[in-house]
C-alpha cells in the first residue's frame, strides 16, 4: 500500500481545525509516507518545516469557488509565498453550470499567471455539474494551464468522488493532466476504484485507514 500512500494528499480543511491538529496531520502524513499535506491558508506559515520528502498543498477559493478571480489569485500568491508547493483552487462552478466556458477559463488563468511556479490543481466539483459541463470545465483548465483536475471539495452536499466523474475527466484530460479524486475516500477500496477510474493523486482525510487497508 505504500505506492497508494505516495498519491495521496493528507488533508485537514475543517473550518475548526487548530494549529495542534496541523501538526499531528503533518505528523501522520510523515509516518504514513504521503505525498503531501493539504491545509487551509490560515494556518500558513506553517509553525515547523516540514519532514523532508513531505509536500505543502493550500487550497484556495475554497470551498465555494464564488470568489472574485483577483481575490484568488491574491490567495493563491499569499500561500505560494508562505511555502505552498501546490494549489488546490476551486473554479467559479455558476460559470461552468451556466456553460460560460470562456469565464471558467479565465478564473483559472488568473490563478495560473499569479502562482506560475506552483503545481496548479483545478477543483471543478462534478457532482454539480452535468457530463458535458464537467468536459468543458476540464477543457478550461487544461486551456489556462493547470496541471491537475479535481473532482470534488468533498464539501459540497451534491457528492464527492465517483468512478464516473473521474473517468470521464482521465477521457477528457488524457496523460496531459494529473486526476486527482476527493471526497469520501475513507478505504482503500475506494482508492483503488478510484485509480482504476484515472487518478493519479487522492485527496483523503481517513488516509490511515486508505493505507492500512
């Protein structure tokens, strides 16, 4: 199970969360053998180094997406700048349920042009959006640069991950761009499933038990 625990992102976004609970997540994350940490801005900068070989990604927009694109561009550049090594930003998901390909495109470019050295992860959360709409928010990404696509927040009440929209997403991505599916993946079946479908990174919070099996 090791070669799972160096897809996944380790990640704490609980509004509630304390510096405490960052630093046993960090811990964890470190002990289990994960790809990286995954943590909301405020926490930034982070109060320790991380272990070596240990990962820094920040979400941004998060969790609805319905920020103006210059305050996620500012917060994106702010993480980027405390340490993020990857952003998690999630897309103006009206504009993509409105089909307003061009207005998902340029969200996602803002973001891009402020953080141009940092991985770029683009959270489209499908469960909202219908097959054609999930395609022409992979497309926009793709478009405006990203190096990933996201399924899910995993807070949004219409669903997390699914082997469906993650497939579609690897069909409508190829090799070009990295699949990352979150929300509700607590097994390591699951996991597996998901990978199965295109993923080539995980976002859990029960990643314990995903490794564990």
């Amino acid at each position: 199970m090791s070669t799972i625990a160096r897809m996944i992102d380790h990640t704490l976004l609980k509004p509630e969360a304390t510096a405490q609970d960052v630093a046993e997540l960090i811990t964890e994350a470190a002990d289990l053998g994960c790809y990286s940490v995954c943590v909301s801005p405020s926490h930034l900068p982070l109060a320790a180094d991380l272990p070596e070989g240990l990962h820094l990604a920040v979400v941004c927009g998060f969790p609805s997406g319905a920020h103006h694109s210059s305050v996620k561009a500012a917060e994106a550049a702010l993480a980027a700048a405390h340490g993020a090594e990857e952003i998690d930003m999630v897309i103006n998901v009206a504009a993509a349920r409105e089909n307003n390909a061009q207005a998902v495109e340029d969200d996602i470019r803002a973001v891009r042009q402020a953080v141009p050295g940092v991985v770029l992860k683009v959270i489209i959360e499908a469960a909202a959006l219908s097959d054609e709409q999930i395609v022409l928010a992979c497309r926009a990404a793709e478009a405006a640069g990203a190096d990933f696509v996201k399924n899910s927040t995993g807070f949004h009440p219409a669903g997390g991950a699914t082997q469906h929209a993650v497939r579609l997403m690897r069909q409508t991505v190829g090799d070009r761009l990295g699949v990352k599916a979150s929300g509700g993946i607590r097994d390591a079946a699951t996991a597996r499933a998901m990978i199965e479908a295109g993923a080539t990174r995980l976002g859990c919070s029960s990643s314990r038990a995903v490794v564990e099996g």
